[in-house]
C-alpha cells in the first residue's frame, strides 16, 4: 500500500506535504534504496515553504490525484526543503542549468537515475495544463518515464558528461597568487558600473538588496575618508540603496522588515515573502550606515526592522523562526495591501490625508487592483500642501501606521516556518550585536545572548553543529555556512557583550572548519567529510542571497587569528583568498565578502582590548564604538574573564587599561578613552 513518508519531519515545508496523496519520501537511504530496488527514476522536488510557485504546483499537481497516481506508478518520490538540504539545493541547481541551459529557482523538478543519482532531466515549476509555453506535467512525466525506459545508454552517457561538468567546477588555487588590493579596485569599478542612480540597486528587475555590496561601499568609502578626495560617491551608492529600498515597497511601511526582492526595478512591488537571512544582513547595513552617516532615516529603519523580528519571528526558547509566506488566504500579497476605503474607515480625515499622500493612495492602484504601501511624497511637501508643520504630519503618519498595523494583525497572517536554522541565527545574533551597540539598545544583545544559548544547547551535539531545530529536535549535520556564520557572530557578540565562554565556542567552531572543511588546495568545502557521500562536495565562493561561506571563514578566521595570536587561523585565511584569487579578479562583484575579507587581511587591522572592572571597560568601549571603523575590533574584558594566555596576559591590575594591537605587535597598556583615540588617530587604517 503506498504511503506518505513525511509525517515525521521537522521542515514545515515537507509536513505542508504530508497529506498530498503522492508517494513522498524524505532524502535518505530508504528512498534511495527503494528506487534502485524497483528501478524506478527518482522524481526529485526541491522548494521551501515561503515559495509562492511551490505552492501553486502543490495545489495543481500534488494534490491532484490522477497527476499523483501517475508519479507514484512512474518514480520514487523525494521532497526536500532547500533550506534544511543546501547541499542538495546547490548541487541539482547547477546540474539543472547546464542541463537546460536555463536559471534555476523554486520549485526545483529533477529527475534522476536510480543507481546514481544523477539528473538526466528538470525544470522548475511545471503547470497542470499546458501552458506559459510549458508541456502538462502530466506529459513531462509520461515522457521521462519513457525516455529512462529506452534510452539508458544515452542517459548513462549524459550521466558521465554531466558528472565531468560538474567536477570542472572545483576553483583551483592561483598558483603563486600575490594577494594585493586589485580585487577592491575592481569590485569598486564595477559596482559603479552596474549602480541605479536613479532608485539605486546594483541590478535592473527583479532588484535583489545585496547587503555585501552595500557594505562594501561603506567600507570602500572609510578606507579613503582621510583622503584629499574621499570616495563620496562609494558612500553615495550605499547609502541611496539604502534610503530607496526604506522608502519602496521592498520595505514593509507598516511592520517593518524587508520582502525578498522587487519584481520591479523601482522597490515597488516586492515578491511578498519575508526571510530571516535579509533581514539580519540589512540590520547590519542600516545600523553601520546610521553610525557611518548619523542618518535618522537608517536607524529608524533598523529599529524598525529589529523590532519586526523580535516581535514577529522569535521563539520562545529564544532562537528564530526562518520565514513568513509571501501567501494569504490563497493570494501573493493579501496580507499587506489596502484599499482606499478601508483606509479612509480606519483613519481620521487629516490622517488620511497626510497618509494617502505620503504612501501613494491618491494614485492609481499598484498591485492587483489594490494599493501596496510606498512611499511617494516628501514630509516636507505633504506638510506644505496640507498646511501643516513637518512635525505635525510626522505625527499623523505615525498615528495612522499604528491603527493600520493594529487591524493589519488581526487578518489571516501568512504561515510562518518555525524551524530555527543555525546559520540563519547566526546572521541574526550578528545584526543583533551590532545594532545594539548602534542603537543603544541593551535589549538587542540580551536577544542575541539567548539565541546562541540556544544554538549551543540543542544544535551543538558531541562537538559537532546541526543545522535545524524545531518542536524540540534538532537534527542533519551542519554545512560550512553554520559553521563560518555562528563563529562570526560570536565575535560580534563579544564585542558587544564579553562572555568568555562565546571566544571557546568560537574556537571549538574554527577548529571543526580546519579538521573537517578545509581543502589542502585552499578553501572550504561546503560539507563535511563526515558528509554522506553525494554526487559532488561543492566548494563554492560566490555569493548568493546569503554571503559566501568562504568568505565569512576567511573574515572569521582572519580576525579570530588576530585576536588569540593564532597563526594558524591566519594562514587559513590566506588560503581560502589565494584559492579564490582568480574569482576575485575577474568577477569581484560576485565576490563581495571575499573582497571585504581580503581587504581584512592586508590592512592593519586594529584591535582595542579593553581591561578592567566590568562598567567601567564597558564604558570604555561605548565611546569608542561611536565612530565607524570596519576594520577596529574593540572588547570590554572584564578584570575576573576566564582568558586564553594571548588576552590574559593584556591585564591593567585594579585599573581600567586598554591595549591597542595592529598587525601583530600590541601598544603599551592605554590608561584613558582619550589617549587610546589619540592612538586610534595616529594609526594608519
């Protein structure tokens, strides 16, 4: 009797999957073996649970109950969640584009063969009836299971040349590369090359945030702010990005928090979802861009947003939920569009007046028939059109956002994947530290102290990291990314708030990367070799949605390195930069965390460790974090800190000190704010 295989799974992606009448299986053993035994192709379908396309092939196709007979007769089915299996996400991506010559995406549809593993066919979304110039599913299915049935010799042969394909895709090292700033030269002409300087961005449509080019940028900017000539227009295309995607519809006017991406090139119309891995990376960027501008318009937006997510996304064990759906009750967008007549039902008349204006309600509708918040007018110019001050009108904006947002609450929310992934809280304990200390926000830090609590009592088992928890479970071995991300972020979070105990997690994490992730050729393999055995170990540098784990190791280990004195972590570090040294020349664009790392690693970078009775370094370290410097680590350690010997011996005795090390070589103990700022401003950064 055939049966549903996914009732017992954490991913909220796969239980939404767990009454489809089709035959699913979880990736593992039993599925693999179960399609070589019956010699079935393996139907692969790849999604998450925010994707608005899984959705509405789910509903077409899975749970149609002619379409499902016709795969459980023809294939062994395996349902996987991206975001719990990267690893499987990346590998099918690329054998699907150099299958098709095509993008990938969401839902990911490949077939494979049963012995191997390997895809002879795919596709991504396929509809129920013809049409979008695609064949029925239905079809698609008939088909491959015949092609298989005859053509094994053609497909065994395609299966070798894919296989070779994949293989030449390993980055090999620069064989006597010398690391040198030409990557930051580049990666600043070529940001230029691409910016909008109409709505800003570094793409045309759909327009996707990329906070490593944002920061970059700022970082591109600092490193010339003593010059003759800054780059004041480095800082221009970060900070404009930045002002246009707070004012678009990208942003959520109402609730904070940032879409996915803009379908359009103006920030308008967002693709409705909400991840939990944007949103930490622009927390970092508004926060840092607040302390390198003193821009009221980037800290509200970082309060905003860190409000957002402590309030809509957090658990209450401590860690944080992965994502909100871009659907409502069947429709894209629901939750968040409006109509004029509901507005004006909710609003005063000088309310709405002031609102209409500002966000675009006297115009013509924006997204189906309805009105999506974005902003159009100045408060400036609303408040000399209405007669009023710009004070007042902020006030009326204010007002109103707080009734909308009330009633907002009380609609069918989208669903929300509650599963808590390590390396998306690790992106988010970062923000969270920085912003803290940006926004002078306590309350920050103590959310992300309680995360990576979290992260190290459920998901850090027998010195081992595990990459989801949910209900309780934590389980799937961890992926480059929890490893590199929750290391950076526990040196964010020292800086913000000294617990020895976070600087032996870090090393413990450093350590598993070099034993089990590095590659002898320089660089990180995205699985372990613990990992099961798959198709390809991918080893990747390029950035995605979410920055490289390459690049955020070699970051990591480069500060990590500077801090303990531990050459080792700085060789490493050097490593990774020479296997990507030929990425980072000719495509530094997609590069962008390498290139902030490499810029990490040949500047002198600057670290303030601060001794003394706990207030006191505290207050130390708070007057020196209010200037932006990208490459200055500053930590409060207190007097009684349990220290490795490389920081122990950096003691003031009953005062308060501060050490300040560049490179290498450390200062004699500083024994004020005002002579380690004079230390500061005599350095070279």
């Amino acid at each position: 009797m055939l049966r549903n295989h996914l009732a017992d799974e954490t991913s909220p992606y796969l239980l939404q999957h767990a009454d489809n009448p089709v035959e699913w299986y979880p990736w593992g053993e039993t599925a693999l073996a179960r399609a070589k035994q019956v010699d079935k192709p393996i139907l692969l379908s790849i999604g998450y649970s925010a994707c608005h396309w899984c959705h509405v092939m789910a509903h077409e196709s899975f749970e149609d109950l002619e379409i499902a007979a016709l795969m459980n007769d023809l294939f062994i089915n395996i349902k996987v969640d991206r975001e719990e299996r990267p690893d499987l996400d990346k590998i099918y991506q690329v054998a699907q584009q150099m299958l098709t010559n095509g993008s990938g995406g969401w839902p990911l549809t490949m077939f494979l063969s049963p012995d191997t593993q390997q895809p002879f066919f795919g596709g991504t979304y396929f509809p129920k009836q013809a049409r979008y110039g695609m064949p029925a599913f239905s079809e698609i299915l008939r088909r491959v299971a015949e092609y298989y049935r005859t053509q094994g010799a053609q497909i065994a042969a395609q299966n070798a040349q894919l296989q070779a394909a994949l293989a030449s895709l390993a980055p090999h090292s620069a064989e006597g590369a010398v690391l040198d700033r030409s990557p930051l030269i580049q990666a600043r002409a070529a940001l230029e090359r691409s910016f909008d300087a109409a709505f800003g961005g570094f793409t045309g449509a759909p327009k996707f945030p990329h906070p490593s080019s944002i920061e970059r940028c700022l970082r591109q900017w600092h490193a010339t702010h003593r010059d003759i000539n800054p780059d004041l227009k480095a800082l221009y295309m970060g900070t404009l990005t930045l002002t246009r995607m707070a004012e678009g519809g990208l942003y959520d006017q109402l609730g904070g928090g940032f879409a996915r991406y803009s379908v359009d090139g103006f920030w308008m119309i967002p693709h409705f979802e909400k991840m939990l891995y944007d949103n930490a990376q622009l927390l970092c960027e508004y926060s840092r861009a607040y302390l390198a501008t003193g821009e009221v318009l980037f800290a509200r937006i970082a309060n905003e947003t860190a409000d957002w997510v402590l309030r809509d996304m957090r658990s209450h064990e401590g860690g944080f939920y992965s994502s909100l759906d871009a659907d409502s009750e069947g429709h894209e967008g629901k939750f968040y569009c409006w109509t004029p007549g509901e507005l004006q039902g909710l609003l005063s008349k000088q309310e709405y007046a002031a609102f209409s204006a500002r966000f675009g309600v006297d115009r013509a509708a924006n997204f189906e028939g309805e009105w999506h918040l974005h902003t159009y007018s100045s408060i400036h110019d609303i408040a000399t059109a209405l007669g009023e001050s710009p004070a007042a009108v902020q006030l009326l904006i204010a007002s109103s956002r707080a009734k909308l947002l009330q009633v907002r609450n009380l609609r069918v929310w989208p669903a929300r994947d509650e599963k808590i992934l390590t390396a998306w809280n690790a992106l988010l304990i970062k923000a969270l530290a920085i912003a803290s200390r940006v926004l002078k926000r306590p309350e920050l830090a103590d959310a992300a102290c309680a995360a990576a609590d979290l992260v190290q009592r459920h998901l850090w088992r027998d010195a081992r990291l595990l990459a989801t928890y949910k209900d309780g479970r934590a389980h799937l071995p961890a992926y480059l990314d929890d490893y590199a991300f929750l290391a950076d972020a526990l040196l964010e979070l020292l800086q913000t708030r000294w617990r020895s105990s976070d600087l032996v997690f870090a090393r413990q994490l450093a350590e598993v990367m070099l034993e089990q992730f590095e590659d002898c050729a320089g660089g990180f393999f995205f699985t372990a070799k613990e990992h099961e055995h798959l198709i390809l170990r991918s080893k990747t540098f390029g950035d995605e949605s979410m920055p490289s784990g390459n690049g955020v190791a070699a970051a990591m280990l480069c500060r990590l390195g500077h801090l303990l004195g531990e050459l080792r972590y700085l060789d490493a570090a050097e490593r990774t930069l020479k296997a990507a040294w030929t990425g980072l020349l000719e495509y530094p664009q997609a590069h962008m965390s390498l290139v902030n790392a490499l810029e990490d690693f040949l500047s002198s970078m600057q670290i303030v460790v601060i001794r003394g009775e706990k207030d006191s370094a505290e207050q130390w370290a708070q007057e020196l974090n209010l200037v932006y410097a990208p490459t200055r680590l500053i930590f409060a350690i207190p007097t009684d800190a349990d220290l490795p010997p490389a920081l122990a011996a950096k003691r003031g005795g009953d005062a308060t000190v501060a050490y300040l090390c560049t490179g290498m070589s450390c200062s004699a103990p500083l024994v004020s704010v005002e002579a380690i700022s004079l230390s500061l401003e005599r350095a070279v950064i």
